[in-house]
C-alpha cells in the first residue's frame, strides 16, 4: 500500500511538472510570436481575439482571399491561403496585378484569381472567404451589373460548376490576416507559389489562427 502511494505521488509530480513546463511554452510561444507578428507587419500588434478564423468541416478546404495596394499607382498585389479541416496549409499563392482602377475592381479580381488557384489544385469542396462585403453580397445574390465589375462577378459564379461544393462567406478582417499579411508581403517580393507548405513570412500568424480557434 505504501509503494502505491509512493508511486501515484510521484507520478503526480511529473503530471503537475509537465504541465507547468507546458503553461511555460505557451507564455513563451505567446510573447516571442508577438514581436514576431509586429515585426512582419510593421504596424500595430495582432491581438488574441475572440474574433478569430474557423476551420472548415472535415472533407471542406478554407481559403482566404485579399488584395493590397495600390502601389506606383496602379499596383495591386494580391493573397491566397487554403487551410484543411485541421488548419494546415495546402496551399498558397502571391501575386502582383496591374492597371486597375480602384479597390473594388481589386477585390473583385482578388476573389477571381483565388478561385483560378485553388481550381488548378483540384479540390471539389471549399469556402471561399473576403472581407470584401460588397464582393461576397454580389456573388452570393449573383447580383451580376454591367460594368468591369459585373463581369468579374459573372466570371466567379461560373466557377461553381469546377467545384462539387463551393460557399462564398464573408468574414471580418481580424479573421482574415493570413491572405491580408501574404498580400503585405508579396508588396515587395516577387510572385510566389507554395504547395503543401506554410509560407514563412505568414507562419506566425497561422500559429495565431490556430491558437485563437484552440484556446
């Protein structure tokens, strides 16, 4: 009886070490990843919120879609990330767009070009996600006007048919820092392509996703 006890007590105390070392990582994840996304983004701290991106059902792929810019006045660069069930990116796009006249021709384009993405990567079940409202209202109510954008729209509807599922949500910037950051970086770099790995200039703000959605 007392070799039981002797043993349950110290198998407590692992438990209650390994625990404390794990709190101690977690802190220490927190404040490096911290400096860590202020330095990537040059501005102001992403914060731990109870705003935060949700992964998609099992079988379904995420992706998130934004454009940044303009830049030397008619530059426009734009952010793809497609994340599975468990928040693992799959795939990734960055690229630069020329002579548009305005943000909403950009974010238009920017849900357009993520589509001919994630459509060359084959998958058949997917949400497609921008904090553009007046994007995702237009292709949701296929609301279809005679103009640069309308057809734009019409050219992303069309997609549907590529896909066996396909759900256009619109989601608030704080969810959408991912593309916003990749779309930041690809400002100063050029186009890129990553599949089946993380971007490391967006890690950190994967690592935060996840570890808003997890807390």
């Amino acid at each position: 009886m007392h070799i039981f006890n002797a043993c349950n007590t110290s198998k407590t105390l692992v438990d209650v070490a390994s625990i404390q070392k794990a709190q101690r990582s977690i802190e220490n994840f927190k404040s490096v990843s911290t400096v860590l996304v202020e330095t990537l983004s040059g501005g102001p701290i992403l914060p731990i919120s109870d705003v935060h991106w949700t992964p998609p059902f099992s079988g379904f792929y995420n992706f998130n879609v934004d454009v940044a810019g303009p830049i030397e006045g008619d530059k426009w660069r734009i952010g793809v990330v497609v994340r599975d069930n468990e928040g693992v990116v799959v795939g990734a796009s960055s690229l630069q767009v020329f002579s548009l006249p305005d943000s909403e021709v950009a974010e238009a384009l920017t849900m357009r070009k993520g589509l001919e993405f994630v459509k060359d990567m084959s998958f058949l079940n997917l949400i497609a996600e921008s904090d553009a409202s007046n994007v995702v209202l237009a292709l949701n109510a296929h609301q279809q006007s005679p103009n640069y954008v309308g057809s734009i729209i019409r050219d992303c509807i069309s997609f549907k048919g590529s896909f066996r599922s396909l759900n256009f949500l619109h989601v608030r910037r704080e969810t959408n820092q991912a593309a916003h950051y990749l779309a930041k970086y690809a400002l100063k770099n050029s186009d890129s392509i990553w599949i089946e790995e993380t971007p490391p200039c967006i890690s950190v703000v994967l690592a935060f996703d996840l570890l808003s959605y997890l807390r």
